[in-house]
C-alpha cells in the first residue's frame, strides 16, 4: 500500500472491508487496551503518576536545547560521537558516512520510529549495505516488503495466518500452526545475523541528558544484542525523547510499558552512552548517536508543542474507534491513529496530509488513555481550523452553507422544515422510515449506512409548545 495521508478515505474504504485485517485488529487492539486497564487500576493514584509523567515531559520541552547540548557534552566525554540531523536526508548521510568511513556491509536493528521516519533502510539497500530488522514484528514487515501498522506492534494489520503462510513461502519454514514454533524459526535465521553484523542500529526510548544515557525498553532481547555485539552501534533518537534526570526517567518508564503492552515493565531495559570501557568486556568500540530533528524544532514553541510530549506508546491507538476501524496503513504515515492525526500534518507539511485531522470523532478516548495527558482533541480542533482552506470545495459549500444557515434563524427553521419535509417524503417513496440511498455527491454518507429522516418537529417548536417561550 502506497504511503500517502491524502489518500485516507481511498485506503480506509479497502481497510474496513479487508476482513483478515478486521479480525487482527480486532484481537490486537481490544487486547492491548485490555491489557493497559488492568495495569493502570493496579496503581495507587494512576491519574497522579499519568500527572507526573506529563510534568516531566513539559519541563523537559521547556528545556529542551540545553538538554541536549547536555547531552552531546555527556555522551563526548564517555568516548562517543554526537551527529546533529536537521531532515531526514542528513540523518541517513550520517549514517552512510558512518559505513562508508568504517567498511560497514551489514547491520542488524532494533525497533526504532526514527529509522522508520527517515526511511532508512531502502538508502541502505541502494547503497549495498545489507540491513536486518530484528525485532519479530519488524522482521515480519521486513520480509512481508511492507511497513508497521503500529508504533508498538508493527504486525498489528497481520493474523497469526498470515505470519505462518508468509514464513512459509518466503523463507521455506516447515507447516506450522504454532506461534511459539514461528518465533524458534525466525530466532534461528536471526542468530545468525547478530553474529555477522558489523554494526548494530536503535532508536532510543528516553535520553537522560545528566549522564548522556540513551534508554530502550524491548521485550525480546534483540535491542541488547543489536546494540552490543557488533563493534559499531549508531542509535538514531529524535531530539524530543530528551528528560533531564534518571528521576524523570523512573517515573515515564512505569508509564510506558503499562500504556503500551499493560505490563509492569518490560522484560529488558537497556541503557548506553558510549563505547565498552576498558573493563567492560562487551559492548560495541564505537558509538554513534544521530540526534533527529526532521520538523521537530518547528512543532516547538507552537501552540503544538505538547505533541513532542508524546512516548510512543501505542495507547492512543488502541483505544482510538477509528484506528480500530481502518489500522495503521490507511494514514499513510509511519505514525498513525490519534497522534499521527496529529504530528504527520506537523512534520510533513498540512497540505500533505489534508484527511488525518478529520479522521477522528473527537470521542476523547485518546486523551483519556495517554499516560501524558496529550490534549489530542484539541490539537485535532486547531488543524483542521488550519486546515479550513485545504478541504474540498462540497465539504467547504456544506460547511460555508451550515454557517450562513446558523446565522440566519429564521433560514435556519424554513431549511429545517424543508429537510424534514423532503427527508420524510423520500424515505416514503422508497416504502421505508429512512433513507437508504442518496445521489451523489450525498451518497458518501449513504454507500456504508441509512440516511434518517429529520423530525417533524424541531427542536425549537417542541420548546416553544412546551415551554410558552422561544429557545
Ligand atoms: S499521544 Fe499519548 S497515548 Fe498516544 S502514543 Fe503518544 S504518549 Fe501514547
């Protein structure tokens, strides 16, 4: 499917009859927010850790360029190598510089957004250098040639099925209808890529500037044999995963894992800052950290700014009715559901991504589960006030025509009667008390479900009778 937020409806309209993919969101997101209740009502005062999460984030955004010059001063003096990307493109030079300075051919990578943004991995392949995905869900995209449908699960769009027939065409794996027996299959061909790689590659989860540290928090193992068994390891992190103390961290790593997975924590926490010191026996000689603006410094200081408070968590996602409805693809974007609603317009351009604020009914569910309390409504609300002009010109009429009929009460309620007038004969015309279909371009509304009829009587004339006043 062709990345392009513009193309929401088109790619929603396939996404909401594809019934495998219904069936794996279905399972995968009503799980995974399953999962967060249960592990948020096991808190003392979930609202009051969500609260200090969310302070932590806002003092860190407050902060933010002394953070990381912080930053750079730390990881420089533990021996590492700090490379600033302002877009995309320079962030994958760095990295092509990096191979090319030290011979590097082939790589293994942990779960990262960030690889995923700049899209990394096609300039690798162009370029000859050989890269692996290890973490399960990005190896099943990987091999299915496709991208993530979700921060925190990339497979969220694939059945267990589908994984199983995908294995088995493509890398020859033996009938299986077992998960864990899919997981051994690939543990085994991915062995073998952590001890060939020459470089490993991550993003990070949190970087504490007090120490330089970079944090990653996987459930696999593969973000620690990624980042130290190859003798070179380059963790590209956008700028606003900065906090300033390992405190901030303690509070935002008990957020996470319980917004994301609904687990206390997850099974591996994995911190570095630099290369293996003389009495360290692992760890990689080299490291490099590539610190990712790409549109991030415009979002700052903007009435915007709080989405950078984001954790890629996911939660907003699973609890979100259309991202449940259409899943990840349909946005176009590495970053879909309520946030990448959000922060797709912002980092690629508002007319690149038209549709995505729109795509939301504005339910609140996202607010609710986002363990920083990100205000997504609202910022949905600003977009598509910014976004006014962009729209196309029925929607813009409708909306014009709305607008000017509001103004105008006594249009208002002749229009109101007409409606209903016109609504209630049509439906009788087709022998029913609704409308099943309307003509273009109305039948948007109508292709997917029945048109009521308005009332025959408004709202204002039931007050007016009933209340001997005028509402
Ligand atoms: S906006 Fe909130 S809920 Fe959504 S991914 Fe970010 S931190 Fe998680």
């Amino acid at each position: 499917m062709e990345l392009n937020p513009n193309k929401f409806s088109e790619h929603a309209v396939i996404a909401i009859e594809d019934i495998q993919l219904q069936t794996a969101l279905d399972r995968g997101t009503s799980n995974a927010d399953g999962r967060r209740r249960i592990a948020f009502a096991e808190l003392d005062d979930p609202y009051g850790l969500r609260q200090q999460g969310r302070g932590a984030k806002l003092r860190a955004l407050a902060d933010l360029p002394d953070l990381l010059e912080q930053m750079e001063r730390s990881v420089t003096a533990s021996g590492g190598h700090v490379l600033w990307a302002s877009d995309a493109a320079e962030a994958r030079q760095h990295v092509l510089d990096i191979c090319r300075k030290k011979g590097l051919t082939r790589g293994v990578k942990s779960k990262s957004m960030a690889t995923e943004e700049i899209e990394l991995l096609p300039t690798l392949i162009a370029n000859g250098i050989k890269m692996v995905e290890t973490d399960l869900g990005e190896y099943i995209v990987q091999v299915n040639e496709s991208h993530p449908s979700h921060i925190v699960m990339p497979v969220m769009h694939m059945t267990k099925e589908q994984v199983r027939d995908l294995f088995m065409d493509k890398l020859g794996m033996p009938p299986t209808n077992e998960a864990a027996d899919m997981t051994a299959f690939a543990r085994k061909l991915l062995r073998e890529e952590f001890l060939n790689a020459d470089f490993g590659m991550s993003g990070g989860n949190f970087m504490i500037a007090e120490t330089g540290t970079v944090v990653i928090v996987t459930n696999e193992g593969n973000g620690r044999l990624s980042t130290g068994m190859p003798p070179v390891h380059i963790a590209v992190v956008g700028i606003e995963k900065i906090v300033p103390t390992w405190e901030d961290f303690a509070t935002l790593v008990q957020l996470l894992p319980r917004s994301g997975t609904g687990q206390r924590m997850t099974v591996y926490v994995n911190a570095f800052g630099g290369p293996a010191r003389t009495n360290e026996p692992d760890g990689p000689e080299e490291f490099y950290l590539i610190l990712l603006d790409n549109g991030r410094s415009d979002i700052y200081a903007t009435e915007y700014t709080e989405a950078l408070a984001c954790i890629r968590c996911g939660a907003c996602l699973n609890t979100c009715p259309v991202y449940n409805a259409v899943g990840g693809h349909s946005y176009g974007s590495v970053y879909s559901g309520p946030i990448g609603a959000v922060i797709t317009p912002l980092l690629k351009g508002k007319e690149n991504a038209v549709p995505l604020p729109f795509a939301s009914s504005l339910c609140g569910a996202c607010k609710q589960a986002c363990p920083v309390d990100i205000n997504i409504p609202d910022m949905l609300l600003k977009l598509r006030h910014d976004l006014e002009g962009e729209q196309d010109a029925i929607w813009q009429i409708g909306l014009k025509a709305w607008q000017f009929g509001n103004q105008h009460p006594l249009l208002f309620e002749v229009g109101g009667k007409a409606a209903s007038a016109a609504t209630r004969a049509l439906a009788g015309l087709m022998g029913s008390d609704h409308i099943e279909a309307l003509p273009p371009p109305l039948n948007g509304w109508t292709d997917y479900r029945d048109f009521p009829t308005f009332a025959p009587e408004s709202f204002r004339e039931w007050y007016r009778k009933n209340r001997g006043t005028d509402a």
